[in-house]
C-alpha cells in the first residue's frame, strides 16, 4: 500500500451497500409488525382497516432491501471501491459528533448559546482561527439571529438559563 | 382569450408595491441560497416556509407568501449557474452539466459572456415555461375537475412509476426510497380513521414526520457532510459583468434560437412529467451537442453548451409547478415543498384552485413572469456580490448554515425533537447519496404519501376492494397501464437491449 494511513479505505461500497439494505429491511419489518398489529385486512362500511396501506409499503420495503442486499453480496470484487477513506471519516465524524451534541444541548441551554459555542467550536477546531474572532462571529451571528426571529419574525425559539438571567425570557 | 384576461387579473393582484418588494427579496435570497453549500431551492423553500405562516394568516397574503417562496425558487436556480461556472462546483444538481462547457469559458477569461449567457437563457426557458402554464394550466385543472379518487389515485402511481422509469438510479433503490417516503408519511395519526399508526407510544411521534424536517436534514446537512469529505476549498474565477459584455454576448445568443428551442421543449416536457431538471438539463446538453455543427468542441468552452443546459434546467424546474397547481402533484423536490406550503395555508392544491382561488393563482402565474425579470436584473447587476459570498471561508459559512437549518426544523412545529430528527435526516441524506438511493422521490413521497393513500382507500372503498377499477374507465385505465409500463421501464429496456444484441 502506497497511500498513507488517511487515504485508506475505512469501508468498502460493498459493506455500506449491505448496512444500509439491512437498515431498510428492519425498517419494513417494523412497519408491517405495526400494520399487522392494527390490522391490514379488509372491514365491512369501513373498507380498508388502518393497517392496509402501510402493511404493502412495508412489504415493498423488505423485497427491496432483500434484493439490494444480494445485489450487494454479488457485487464484483474489483467493482468494490473505496465508500469512505479514513482521513474523510475522521473529518465527517469530527463534524458530526458534535452536530449531535448540539441537537442535545439545544433542550437544556437553549438554541441560541448552543449554536454559538458549535460555531465557535467548527471555526476553531477546523478554521484555526484566533479566538477573538472565534468570539466575534459566533455571538454577533446570534445576535443577529435573534433579532431577526425574536423580534422582526416573532417566533420564538428555545431558550435557557443564560437567556433568563438576561432576562430576555 | 379567457386565459389572457384571468392572466391580466393576475397581474392586477402581483404588482402592488409589497409583492414586488417581496420578488427582489426572495430572488436575492434565493441566489444566496443558491449558491451556498447545503442550502438549495428545496430546503431553502423549506427552512423560511413557516415563517409564512403568520403571512399566509392576512387577507390576500397566501398570495405575497407564494410570490416570495417561488422567486426563492427562480433566485435559487439562478444561482446554481454562478458557482458552476466560476467555481466548478455545480451549486445545484441541475446545474452540473453547466460547469462542462462553463467553468472552460471562465478558465479563458471570459466568465462574464458565460455568466450572461447562462442567466439570460436561463430567462428564456423559463418565461417559455411560465408561457406553456399560462396556457395548459386552466386546460388541464379544467379536465382534471373530472377526476374521481381513482383517477387521483391513478395521477399519484404515474408519478412514482415515472421517477422508477426515468431515474438513473437502480430501480430497486428508487422504490426502496419512495417506499421509505410512504412509510414515515403514514406515521403518526391516520387521516381516515384517526387510528395511530407506528407512533410506539412516542407523543413525538403522534403528528407524524414533517416533510420540511425531512427536506432539511436530506439536502442540508446530508449536502454540507458530503463537502467536507471533499475537503473542501473554494478557487475561483473572477466575476465582472459589465454593460458591454452583456450587450455583445446578447449579440451572439440569437444564432442559437434553435438550440434554445429545443432545450426548452425537453425542458417543459421533463419538468411536467417528474422527470425532473437535472436529467433535463443533461439531455438538452446531449441533444445540443449531437445537433451543433460544432459538437466535437463542446466540452472546451462553447458557449451553446452553456445555453443548453441552463434553458433546459429553468424550463423544467418552472414547468415543475405545473402539475403542482393543477394537480397536486409536484415534478421536483422544490415543487413538493411549495404544495406542502400550499397545504399549511389551507389551501387546497388541485384543479378546484383554479375555480375557488382565481386571485391566488393567476396571481402566481403573472409572478412567475414578474419574478423571472426581476431575477434576471439582481443577477446581471449582482454577481460579484454573490461570488463574494463564496469566498467566505467554509468552516465559518458551514457552522451557520448547520444552525440556520436547525432553526428551520425546529420552526416547523415549535419541537426540539425536530432537530434531533434533522441530524438522522441528515446521515441518510449522506449515505443515500453516496449509495445511490434517490431523494427526491423519498421526498415526494413523504408529502403526498396521505393524500395517495386516501385517495387510494376511497378508490377501493368504491369499488369494494377491486383493483379492477383502476382500469375501469378509459381515461385511468390508460394512466394505469402507462404507470405500469414505467413502473417496469428498466426491465423492458434491459430485454430490448438483449434482443437486439443476439
């Protein structure tokens, strides 16, 4: 192997193709547990029970996935790229994570600190930039943001503790 | 005339001073959207469309809170040609078959006649669209008043046999997807019964996915997680546009009228029927290039091959709406969220718009001409502003569009959980892409998954659960069998192929 350790495949497009075709069938098999569970037959005036619908959506979605599972099985061995290199991983996952956590932190500190600190974070950890003006766009951003949604649009948005003692509550 | 009058009424509705404020916003809005990463027609539409519901609440304002989406819409296709030829980087799918002849006309110095040109044909094909509506639209909602459930029924089944036929997407990954719409469409309260479906005893759940979050996580966040892969760094041409560039490129587009006819025609066609803008726009690159007396250039620099596509691109994305407002059923992802806008202001999307809401459509359809000039202006007169926007470095630009999306989602119902679902959304989004599974029919799908099944359900109820009745007239017979026929496209393509082989 010539390329270094980033440009090493972490998955193959066979492995993704089969995680994910598993993930569909899981998926259709909840559906139709559901729809079985609400009945999908047919029920006299009122027609088709709740069920009826979804229970086919489900089936769909379990053949489908079956056949894009053994597709997958029988995917060439040559024809197997790279699905994600180790280095675009990283970088992917360096985002997502804390994406994550920002989605968390919204419910307990409110959307408008937790959206300065994933700023500042993604401006520092993958901008490099001094932390001065780190500071200045995160908070300006949101100041900005809340103007515009609290006060031009007038829809609120969550809030936490620093909001309260601010009393912009 | 009767169309030119209602059209001269429509007129009388768009141009107050407010609604043509609300043009010029929402095109600047939607070039930015446009041309940043992660934000395109759809989830742009979809982030700003509840802060329309207040707008949509006042008397004559449905029709301001479309007038403002729409030309987000015409802003957002707009843009997808500035980042393609200065940048490489196709800010739109539809756009991507511009940066082949577009990106070489900028590498030579000459961005400004690709811009121009670009822009101006992107004008033409879409005011031959808006023309096509004008004109088909009271026809066709006319015919389609009509329609019984099964004929509905039997409209929704074209539509997604349609994307399975047309789809370069393997077949069995277009149905997973679309199919994988219906189900997250039927979480949540049952619209016949009021029976609660796959909720597992969530009160997240009890309303159902909204299609806005979907929209969001799938082409936002999915989007900006597939440019970081890329590592990405933005290296681009210079813009200048000046009066004299614009008037000499002018004075070259009249000699491919034909290439702009034709572009047009396989626009309007592939826009109507959901096949949608991007393989319009590859097409009419294709058919362009078979045609030109000089094909063989193309590739390095033509500016035919930046007419072709572009045409192509707004005649379909603006003949999307089409089926929209006549119908109800949307031709492209965008399309989709502005009916599900349609849907929240209480309006109902169909052929009875055309008889109860005359204001409200005629309105639209004389701001989609309105909107398309003031489109063209901000566009000619703007473009280094939004190139400038571009160089905005990526870790601080991707960071606030993350947040912008996160509002979006969380605006639509007022829940937090809604965020969380945008993250999921968002790693499908990225998965999807990268494996193939479509996303706009998964899209589709979620938004007309309710209305589908119970016009579904009611077609059964008629006929006592026989399917025979979706061949029992004429008219939704043949819709049938033309979906049938779609629906197994890729298999009758594959023996004709092996029989003309042997």
């Amino acid at each position: 192997m010539t390329e270094g350790q980033e440009g090493r495949a972490a998955f193959r497009h066979k492995s993704a193709e089969l995680a994910v075709a598993a993930l569909f069938f899981i998926f259709g098999a909840i559906v139709i547990t559901d729809s079985v569970r609400l009945g999908f037959g047919w029920q006299e005036v009122h027609g088709p029970r709740p069920g009826y619908f979804p229970f086919y959506i489900g089936l769909l979605i379990c053949i489908c996935a079956t056949i894009n599972f053994v597709r997958a099985l029988l995917l060439a061995p040559d024809k197997n790229k790279t699905f994600v290199q180790v280095g675009q991983l990283r970088l992917v996952l360096t985002v997502l994570i804390p994406t994550a956590i920002y989605a968390a932190l919204v419910t307990w500190i409110g959307i408008y600190v937790s959206s300065a600190l994933f700023i500042a974070f993604f401006m520092r950890w993958l901008g490099k930039y001094d932390w001065w003006k780190v500071a200045a766009v995160s908070v300006t951003t949101m100041v900005v943001f809340y103007v515009i949604f609290e006060k031009w649009f007038q829809v609120p948005l969550p809030k936490g503790p620093l909001e309260s003692l601010l009393g912009l509550n | 005339m009767d169309e030119l009058q209602a059209l001269a009424h429509g007129f009388g509705v768009a141009l107050s001073l407010k609604n043509i404020a609300l043009m010029f916003t929402g095109v600047i809005l939607g070039v930015i959207i446009g041309v940043l990463p992660g934000l395109g027609g759809a989830n742009g539409v979809a982030i700003l469309l509840p802060l329309t519901f207040g707008m949509a609440q006042t008397p004559g304002g449905a029709t301001s809170a479309i007038i403002l989406l729409s030309c987000i819409y015409w802003g957002a296709l707009f843009g997808g040609a500035i980042t393609s030829i200065l940048f490489n980087i196709p800010g739109e799918p539809w756009s991507v078959a511009t940066t082949f002849d577009g990106y070489p006309l900028a590498q030579q110095g000459r961005a400004g006649t690709a811009l121009t040109a670009a822009f101006t044909s992107s004008f033409v094909g879409a005011f031959v669209a808006v023309i096509v509506i004008t004109f088909l639209s009271p026809v066709v909602a006319n015919f389609a008043l009509e329609f019984g459930p099964p004929e509905f029924f039997a409209v929704y089944l074209l539509t997604f046999c349609a994307f399975v036929g047309t789809s370069k997407e393997p077949a069995f990954k277009t149905i997973a997807a679309m199919m994988l719409g219906f189900a997250l469409a039927a979480v949540g309260t049952d619209t016949v019964t009021g029976t609660l479906r796959l909720t597992f005893g969530s009160t997240h759940l009890l309303t159902g996915f909204d299609f806005l979050v979907c929209v969001i996580g799938l082409f936002g966040i999915g989007e900006i997680l597939l440019t970081l892969e890329e590592g990405l760094a933005f290296r681009g041409a210079n813009a200048k546009i000046n009066v004299r560039v614009v008037l000499d490129t002018w004075k070259e587009l009249p000699r491919y009228w034909l290439t702009s006819l034709r572009s047009s025609a396989v626009g309007c066609f592939m826009g109507i029927v959901p096949g949608g803008a991007t393989p319009a726009s590859f097409m009419s690159y294709g058919v362009a290039r078979r045609f030109s007396p000089d094909g063989d250039k193309f590739g390095s620099g033509k500016v035919e091959g930046v007419v072709a596509p572009e045409t192509a691109a707004h005649a379909a994305g603006t003949s999307a709406l089409l089926p929209m407002i006549t119908l109800g059923v949307p031709g492209s992802p965008t399309a989709a969220v502005l009916l599900g806008g349609l849907m929240i202001w209480g309006l109902q999307p169909g052929p009875l718009l055309f008889v109860e809401q005359k204001d409200f459509v005629w309105g639209l359809i004389a701001s989609m001409y309105l909107g398309n000039i003031a489109g063209l202006i901000v566009v000619l007169t703007c473009v280094p502003l939004f190139a400038a926007i571009l160089r905005v470095p990526f870790s601080v630009i991707a960071p606030i569009i993350m947040v912008i999306c996160a509002i979006g989602s969380f605006t639509v119902k007022n829940a937090i959980f809604d965020v969380w679902m945008m993250v999921v959304f968002g790693v499908l989004g990225y998965l999807f892409k990268k494996l193939q599974y479509p996303l706009a029919p998964l899209v589709l799908a979620v938004v007309l998954g309710d209305n589908a099944e119970s016009s579904f359900r009611q077609a059964m109820l008629m006929s006592q659960g026989d399917l025979s009745i979706l061949f029992s007239k004429k008219l939704v017979g043949f819709m049938t069998t033309l979906a049938l026929i779609l629906l197994f496209w890729p298999l009758i393509s594959w023996a004709l192929a092996k029989v003309r082989g042997k």
